[in-house]
C-alpha cells in the first residue's frame, strides 16, 4: 500500500500534494510552521487553490517530523537556489536528507523533485542519506529523481498535462512507482539513468534562457541603431526555419538559476560553459538597460509632476512570485531616482506588498497620469481596457 507524502510545500510541492490527494491518503510537510498553519486554514498564499481543494480529506498538513513517519514514499520538492557567488545552494536538500534519516524504514521510496546539477542525487543526497541511517540505497531504500516541469500560472499547461520524467533504476516497487506519477501525469516516461533525467532538466530552462538572451541583445541592438525590433523579427520570421522569439525579463527560481548549476559542475570538469552564461549575462543586466531607457522616456514627457504607475512587479504573468523578479527590481531601481513613482502588482497579498511598498489595489484610475506595463497579469491587461485617456508605455517596445 502506498502512502506517500511531500516534502516542501511551495509552488512545485503543493500542486503534487493536491494531485496525489485525489487517490491517496497523503501528509504534506514543510517545516515552516506559519506556512502549515495557512494551509490547515485552508489558505494558499500563492493562491493557485482554493479553500475546497485545500479541505480534502485525504490532505494532512504538518510541520513535525512524526507526522512523516508512516510514510512509504517521499517526495522531495525544496528550492535549489545560488548563493551570491553563483554557486549551487545545496543546504536545503541536504538538511532534508538529513531530515529524512530520522523517519524512513527499509523498504521506503525517496524520489527527489527539485533542479540540481547531474550526480547531486546519487553523490550528495543518497550519501548522506546513507550515513545517518546505516542503511543501504538499492538495499534497504531506493532512491528516484523526477524533475519538476510545473510552470506557476499556466493554466494551458497544467501538470496533469505536462509529460512526466521518471528515472528509477530499481525494480523494487516499480509497480507502486508506476501506480504513483501516473496520478500525476498523463504521460510517465520511464528511466534508469537519474543522471540523465538531472541533466534533461537542468537543460530545458538553459535552452530558454539562451533563446531569450539572444532575442534580448538583438532588441538593443536594434534599439542602438534606431531600427524597428517589432519590423525586423517580423520580417526575419517569414523565413521558414526562423523560430519567432520574444524579448522578456527573465526571473523566477529556475531559468536565472539553472545556467549556474550546469556551469558549475562543468568548471569542475575543467570545461567553461561560455555560451551558458552569455545568455546569463544578457538576460541579468537587460533590467538595466529597460531602466534607463524607461527613465529616459519619462524625461522626452516631462513627467517630473505626473504621477507614475508601474504596474506588474511579480516575475511572471499570473503568479504572485517575487523571487528574482527583475520587474521589482526595475521599480525599485527608478523608484530611487523618481519620487512621483509608484508600483502596483494585483497578485500580491497586504502583506508583501506592504513589506515592498507596492500597491495591489487601485481604486481610482485617474490618480495616475501614466501606466508602465511590466507584467501583464490578467487583472492588468483588464486594467488597459479602462486605459482609454491615459497614456500607456510597454516594455519592448
């Protein structure tokens, strides 16, 4: 009998607790007890579920360690960030690997979720693992990798949709593995190489981020020499085998962390990954040229007595994300040099966006003379609708 249960409750951890719960009887643990307690409430900050969906019965939220301890399938889903040197931040697997030796049994599954760097799982990971319970992997527990593919406020995409990479390489249980993901996702493809399947992942937010840095420099490239972007990606389009980009900030905790993973373990092979971070580079500074040239704009209008309103400061569309969000960065940025600007972002609680000086609501249009539009969540594009005697600047543009 399975009973699974996941560890770490963000954006990747809840949407796989939610889903598993419509089959099984599942425990979601994270050990940020204010975190817990929302959720015991019945509330998502993230506000990707709703209070019915978060009442399942088969749902049972904790922060205590004892609460795990009957499971028999884990499922790891903790951030894998950079510190500040670019280099992989590996604590939060490590401390719940460390966490995990203090409740599994022999027999118990342990499939790992969050984006590393090829090896982390079998090096790192399952050598702690190891250490702290005595135990043997392949012997007594059995390791897994499925890498995440959920992408926060697509709805197009949701995660039952989205082929699902398993790499297991053990037949222990396969049955159970299988019975599992496939509640999951509609498509599971199977793998013995977890190697492989870290590498496939880390790889897919590289390929974006490249695509993106290269559109990125084209766009100010063509702004230096005074040439229309939209025109010329129009024109180069009607070829064949042009693949049509878009220029955009890039954000979040995957695309601008991801490229440092892969580079990382590379330098340790003594290969420098030089394309990798190029797009890295682009796409890190590309808020600094969009600040200055929005500052630049304000000036050609004269605005120093017109009030201001950035509006969109998440990372993305859709989702109330302020991690690495260069749209924050960019208000936060000219809101040191302008003082009549304001930001605005519907997605954010009172909370955060008090904490950030942001705006989530507005309640009077006309307080503003002009709207910037970073972010376009959908409550913003309604926004533009109302729009009609204002004057509007886009990004890109």
């Amino acid at each position: 009998m399975i009973r699974p249960c996941v560890i770490g409750l963000g954006y990747v951890g809840l949407p796989l607790l939610i889903n598993l719960s419509k089959k099984f009887k599942i425990v979601g643990y994270d050990n940020d007890k204010i975190r817990i307690s929302k959720l015991k409430k019945s509330i998502d900050i993230f506000k990707e579920f709703n209070k019915k969906i978060l009442k399942n019965k088969n749902l049972y939220y904790s922060s205590n360690l004892k609460d795990i301890k009957e499971s028999n399938f884990y499922i790891i889903a903790v951030p894998t960030p950079i510190y500040r040197n670019k280099k992989p931040n590996l604590s939060y697997l490590k401390n719940v690997s460390k966490s995990l030796s203090k409740v599994i049994n022999k027999g118990d599954l342990i499939f790992f979720e969050s984006t590393v760097y090829p090896g982390v799982t079998e090096n790192i990971c399952k050598k702690i693992i190891e250490k702290e319970t005595l135990l043997l992997e392949g012997k007594d527990f059995f390791l897994g990798y499925s890498p995440e593919r959920v992408n926060p406020g697509d709805k197009k995409h949701s995660l039952k949709k989205i082929d699902k990479i398993v790499a297991y390489p053990h037949n222990f249980r396969i049955n159970d593995v299988t019975q599992l993901y496939k509640q999951i996702s509609k498509k599971m493809i199977l793998t013995k190489n977890i190697k492989e399947a870290e590498t496939a992942k880390v790889i897919e937010n590289i390929q974006r981020d490249v695509n993106i840095g290269l559109i990125n420099e084209i766009y100010i490239v063509c702004k230096k020499l005074n040439i229309s972007f939209n025109n010329v990606i129009n024109l180069a389009s009607t070829k064949w085998n042009f693949v049509k980009y878009r220029p955009g900030l890039v954000g979040g905790h995957c695309l601008p962390v991801d490229p440092y993973y892969l580079s990382y373990v590379s330098n340790l092979k003594k290969f420098k990954t030089n394309v990798i971070l190029a797009g890295r580079t682009i796409n890190d500074n590309i808020s600094i040229y969009l600040k200055n040239e929005l500052i630049n704009r304000f000036k050609k209008i004269r605005s120093k007595r017109k009030k201001i309103l950035l509006c969109g400061l998440t990372y993305k569309e859709n989702v109330s994300d302020l991690r690495n969000s260069l749209s924050l960065k960019i208000y936060k940025d000219i809101k040191n040099k302008i003082p009549n600007v304001y930001g605005y972002d519907p997605t954010l609680n009172n909370i955060i966006a008090k904490k950030n000086r942001i705006l989530n609501k507005i309640n009077n249009i006309d307080l503003f003379d002009i709207y910037v539009i970073l972010i376009k969540h959908d409550e913003i594009k309604q926004l533009i609708k109302k729009l009609k005697n204002k004057k509007i600047i886009y990004l890109f543009n």
